[in-house]
C-alpha cells in the first residue's frame, strides 16, 4: 500500500467513539481534544474511506453501513491492542501452552523433575514438561532459540552475557556403598577410602568434575575400577560388590536406603560443595511464561526449602 492509502492508525479510536457518542461535539470531548480536530479527524476518514461514513440524523450522527463496518473493525483492533500490548504482558498458566523444556543431568532429574511437574501439573494441567539433556554448545544454542526454557542444575558453561542465573542452593558428595559392607558407621576414614575399588561415574552432566578436581587439587589417587557414563547403572555395581562410589548428596539419599541394597556415608574430607542454580537467555529474560516459569522453579527450590 502506498504512503498515500495508508490509514492513520490513530483515527481508530475517533471512528468507534464517533459511533458511540453520535456527536462530533461529544466524541471530542471523550477523546479530549477540540471539535475542529475531530472535525478534522472524520474528514480523513472520509477521504480515505470515500464514504460519509457518517451523516447526521435526527438523533445525531448516524453510521452509514460502511461506517458501522469500519467502527466495529477498529473497535476489535483496540481491544486486541489493549489486551496484547500492555506494558506488562500476564501469563495465564491455567490455559494449555507449549511443552515446558528444562534442560537437566540425570542427577538433576532425581533432584528436580518430580516436584517441578507435580507443581506445573497442579497449574497448568494441560501443558506437558519435556526434560532434556544436551551438551554445552548445545544447550547455549537451544536456549538462545528458544527450543529449552530453562536449564536447572550445574551448568558451568553458561556463564556468557546472554545468560542470566539464579543460585538455588548447594549440595555436596557422599559415598554409596553395599548396605552389608563391613565398613561400618557414618564417615569413611581415609584408609578405607584408598583403599577400597571404586566406581566413577563420567556423566554428561558436570557436577563430578568438581569431586574430580578436588581430588587432583588434594593430590589424592583412588583405586578405580569401573568407569561408567551413567549413574543409574552404579545400583547394582555398588549393591553386588565391595566397591564405593562418590555421588551427589541427593543421589545418596536417593540411592542410599535398604531398598536398594546400599547405604550412604560421608568422605573422609570436608566435601566439595556444587552450586545448584537455573540459567536462562537474556531474550527471555522479561518473558512472562520465562518469569512465571523461575518464580516457580525458585519457590520449590532454594536454602530455606532444600530437603536434602
């Protein structure tokens, strides 16, 4: 459309109060303006229209029928205007929306995923939760498009300036070991701890990196049996066998009961801590289904609420 067809949005609001006030006199004084200006106002939406639009009558200003067909398409413009474009957009999780995505380890699956779709089932009924696990570069990316909403657990890597973090809380490491072990008591002494076989686990997730640096930084070597990318295979290694593990704290008490065959105790040193926090691009940032979102995922988890 050229400049000169163009509709000056502006006379949308002049057009439906024309038609609910029936008077020039009256719109201008709704509007706040002078009667030449609205005067002045319906000339342009003649000329544009080429049609009255308007034309008096004995009650007053009367629609002609394109008139009445303009005002009742500018009125729905406003209204969706006012509803769409308010400076502070709600978000309504009672409707049913796109799948949530979380990006989580699998430890952080323990940790987070069962009270995060309990909480968002109870409010959002409808909408599902998609957890997913992704590497580094993949995970900035998928954030930045849009394809995970949020990413909650240790994630190092995402401390760029696209990305925004809150802290949640802290957690540490304990050991897992067969529940008849003959190990006994609360803590391993650190002759127990070198000397027993172990089982490491090399996850995609990267909160093992920390108990591994601490190793190294200590100048401490273990005796390391198995190596394994999955936490969930440690169960039955630990649980038919002598050997220890080293786990998230919530892993052990997870893992660490009679049901499993395995039984939790703490490192012969002050245990490294991991930072729990949730991450989110800076696009999302003033989002409201981003922000309902966090206030969510901060208000189960953070110091004052960490059951573990």
């Amino acid at each position: 459309m050229s400049s000169e067809n163009k509709l000056d949005l502006n006379l949308l609001s002049a057009v439906v109060t024309l038609l609910d006030m029936g008077s020039v006199t009256q719109a201008a004084l709704k509007l706040g303006v002078s009667q030449p200006s609205m005067s002045a106002a319906l000339g342009k939406l003649r000329a544009h229209f080429d049609d009255p639009l308007f034309v008096r009558s004995a009650t007053g200003m009367a629609p002609t029928p394109r008139g009445a067909e303009v005002a009742s398409v500018a009125r729905e413009i406003l209204r969706q205007v006012d509803e769409r474009l308010q400076p502070e957009v709600k978000f309504d999780p009672s409707r049913r929306h796109r799948p949530f995505a979380i990006a989580m380890s699998d430890v952080g699956e323990v940790v987070f995923l069962p009270r995060i779709v309990r909480a968002i089932t109870a409010a959002s009924p409808d909408t599902p939760v998609r957890s997913v696990s992704m590497r580094p570069a993949q995970l900035a990316a998928a954030l930045e498009d849009g394809d995970v909403d949020l990413a909650v657990g240790y994630f190092p890597d995402l401390k760029k300036g696209d990305f925004f973090q809150q802290r949640l809380f802290m957690h540490h490491f304990v050991c897992l070991l067969r529940s008849d072990h003959p190990i006994r008591g609360t803590q391993l002494s650190m002759g127990d701890f070198l000397s027993l076989q172990h089982v490491v686990v090399q996850s995609e997730g990267r909160s093992q990196e920390i108990f591994e640096s601490y190793l190294e930084s200590q100048g401490l070597e273990r005796r390391v049996a198995v190596y394994t990318p999955h936490f969930l295979s440690i169960r039955r290694l630990i649980a038919q066998s002598d050997m220890v593990t080293t786990v998230p704290h919530a892993l052990g008490i997870e893992y660490g009961t009679a049901a499993f065959g395995l039984k939790s105790m703490e490192p012969p040193f002050p245990s490294p801590r991991i930072e729990l926090r949730q991450h989110w691009h800076r696009r999302v940032h003033k989002d409201a289904r981003s922000i309902w979102l966090r206030k969510l995922v901060s208000g189960l988890f953070n110091a004052a609420t960490d059951e573990w």
